[in-house]
C-alpha cells in the first residue's frame, strides 16, 4: 500500500536539486561516532554525504523518488572522481575554477562555463548506473546550468531573484546586505534600507502559500499546516538578516545570487571534501518510503536518523504510528533528528519512556539555523 506522501504528490521531477536544510546543526545534533549506523533522507544528496564526514560505519539514504536519488549518485560519483574545485562546478556552486579563491561578484562567460560543466559531466557519466546515465543524458539543460539550479524549488527561488527581487532592491543593496556587519549594523541596515514596504508587499504575495504550492513544491505538502506561511517565513528571513551573518550564510547567498559566493554549504567546503570521499563506500541507497524501509530492518539497528521535515507531509495520526516503528529500529543512546516548518510535530507522551527530547540542545542549534524556513529544529534520544 503506498505511503502517505506517495498518495498525494508526484516523484518524477528533482523537487530539490540541493539539500534546505543546515548540516552544520544536523552534524552538532546527531553526535556520530565510528560505530554508528545512520539512516537519512536523501533529498538533494548534500546532507547524507555530510553524514560521512564523521566516519560513521553505514549510512542508509532512502528517497520516495527516483529523480532525487539520481541527484545524490551524481553528487557521489563527482566527489569520487573530480577534484574539489571541479565539483563545485558541475554542480552550480561555482562558475569557474578560481571561483572560490577570487569570490568575484561577476559570473565568468556563460559558453565557458557550460563547455567545462559539460567536460566534468562527461568524466563522470561513466560511473553513473544505467538508469542515472539515461536520467541526465536527456537533461543537457540541467548540466549546463550546473544541476543545483534546476529543482523545482530552486526555480521558485530563481523566480523571485530575476523578477521579484529587483523590484525591491537594486543589486548594489543586495550585495551590501551579503557584507559582513555587527549585529547593531545588521538591525539599523533592515530597519532603515531593506524592510521596506514594497518588500513586505511582495514577498507575503510570492511566498503566499498558493504560489509556493504551484511554483516552489507540491500543494500536498502544505496540507497539515498549521501557521500562515508568509507571515512565519517573513519573520524568520529577519531573523536569518539579522540576528544572522547573512555573509556566513551559503544557503542566503544562493537565494539572492544563484551561486554560493563566499561560503559553502557543509557537505562542500574543502575540510570535508576528503572525509567524505574517503568513506563513500560506506553509503548506500534505496528508493522506498521509510514506512517501508523500517519493516524491513531489524531491532536495534539505527543509532543516527537525519529525517530531513519529513513528519510535514503526514498527519499527526500517521506521525504517531510511525515513530515506535523508528524507534524499535533504533539502538539506545541513538538520535532522530527532523525540522518542522508549518505543522508541529514532536515526541508524543505516549513515548515518554523510550524518547527523550533534547529540549535545551534543540533551541541552541535552531538559533543558529543559517536555513531560515523552518518553525523549529528537533533532537530526540531514544532511551
């Protein structure tokens, strides 16, 4: 019988070319060690291959969709066989291979560009399996771009860079917002330059939960909402503006700019790019719901769970039958770790003696949430 999320939206497209969720807190939640076995929620690829940075034993990475697993092995194979600064350009991080030493502002000449995407594809194709081949040969669109770019979600937000956006602010003021300020700076900058009427106007209408649904992902995975989406995203993109760095915040810079200009994302900067190709061989994955998967694995097995916000796209009902189920298949002294964005979900009471929430944990790492479109960041050990 499918799952609930298979029932009511469609897996055929990338939905999300690249991870929205911050490794850096997923990282400082789980607490992996060597032994570990951790089980993760693919999506864009970026968070389950930051798994590995730590070592851990196996990492299990399961995805409802095709198109996201073929966004993942892609991401493998580039970490196995190009070099650092190769990867970030196949993928859209970068446009050339002196990118990150210059982080200049201006993008380097597009037919350069996608001749040496087109080149790093070509190293690659033939460690792709056949299926995973066939799914990019056909997307010549997608490599030229550089494969970041082209999940639906990540066109919403190109939507609102090119035509949105520039009604609002001129690129001189987005550039200014991305520079590094103190804290008293950053407040006066949103208060006296950015928070303006015109962009309260616009970004309640284009985040407004119909364009989102229709443009940015599936309108099912907005039914269990329970808080007004632009009011609740406005409010945390002024957290994210000020009580932030936005000049630390990859995930912002991409939004404003479509490329990471200064700073990378966890799973991409060059600390982690050796850990993680080295333990590749520690990774595998699977297409199939995670209701499915855990009637498969026996007790005692999982100590790390990287849920990615899964539990948004159930119903409560369906969340509270799943959670013994993730729990009978984990180890004592294991975490699952998972974010709400709209609809709450947490530990219910029933579970009281075998979850415990990390409450305390929880708040600290979601202040520092550099992904700012989330309501909260959860940390639960199974006891």
């Amino acid at each position: 019988m499918p799952s609930e999320i298979e029932q009511h939206a469609r897996f055929s497209q990338i939905r999300y070319a690249q991870c929205w969720e911050d490794a850096d807190i997923l990282i400082s939640a789980l607490n992996i060690q060597p032994h570990h076995v951790c089980l993760s929620i693919a999506s864009g690829g970026e968070n389950t291959l930051a798994l590995l940075s730590q070592g851990p034993q196996r990492v299990i990475a399961i995805d409802l969709s095709p198109a996201q697993l073929a966004c993942l092995e892609l991401k493998v194979v580039a970490f196995r066989l190009l070099s650092h600064a190769e990867m970030l350009v196949l993928l859209g991080s970068r446009e050339s291979l002196e990118d990150g030493r210059t982080a200049s502002m201006e993008p380097s000449s597009a037919g350069d560009v996608v001749q040496l995407r087109t080149d790093l594809y070509q190293t690659c194709r033939r460690e792709l399996s056949p299926e995973v081949r066939q799914f990019w040969d056909e997307q010549p669109e997608a490599i030229a771009l550089g494969i970041y770019a082209i999940g639906k979600f990540e066109r919403y937000l190109a939507l609102f860079r090119r035509y949105v956006l520039p009604l609002i602010h001129h690129r001189d003021r987005v550039f200014s917002l991305l520079q590094s300020k103190p804290f008293n700076s950053r407040e006066y900058f949103y208060r006296e330059q950015w928070d303006t009427w015109r962009w309260r106007l616009l970004f309640r209408a284009f985040f407004s939960p119909f364009v989102l649904g229709q443009f940015g992902t599936d309108p099912s995975f907005l039914r269990y909402s329970q808080h007004d989406l632009a009011p609740h995203l406005l409010s945390r993109t002024r957290y994210a503006l000020t009580q932030l760095n936005p000049a630390e915040n990859p995930y912002l810079q991409w939004i404003t700019l479509g490329r990471h200009w200064k700073k990378l994302p966890y799973a991409l900067r060059q600390e982690n790019f050796e850990p993680i190709r080295t333990h590749l061989d520690r990774l595998e994955w699977r297409c199939m719901a995670l209701e499915d998967l855990v009637k498969t694995l026996d007790a005692d097995t999982i100590d790390s769970y990287n849920l990615s916000d899964v539990f948004e796209f159930m119903s409560e009902a369906n969340y509270r039958r799943l959670l013994p189920h993730l729990r009978r298949v984990g180890r004592k002294g294991g975490r699952l770790v998972y974010w709400n964005r709209l609809a709450e979900r947490h530990r219910p009471d029933t579970m009281a003696q075998v979850l415990h929430p990390l409450k305390q944990l929880s708040k600290d790492l979601f202040r520092q949430d550099k992904v700012f479109f989330y309501g909260d960041f959860v940390v639960e050990e199974m006891v």
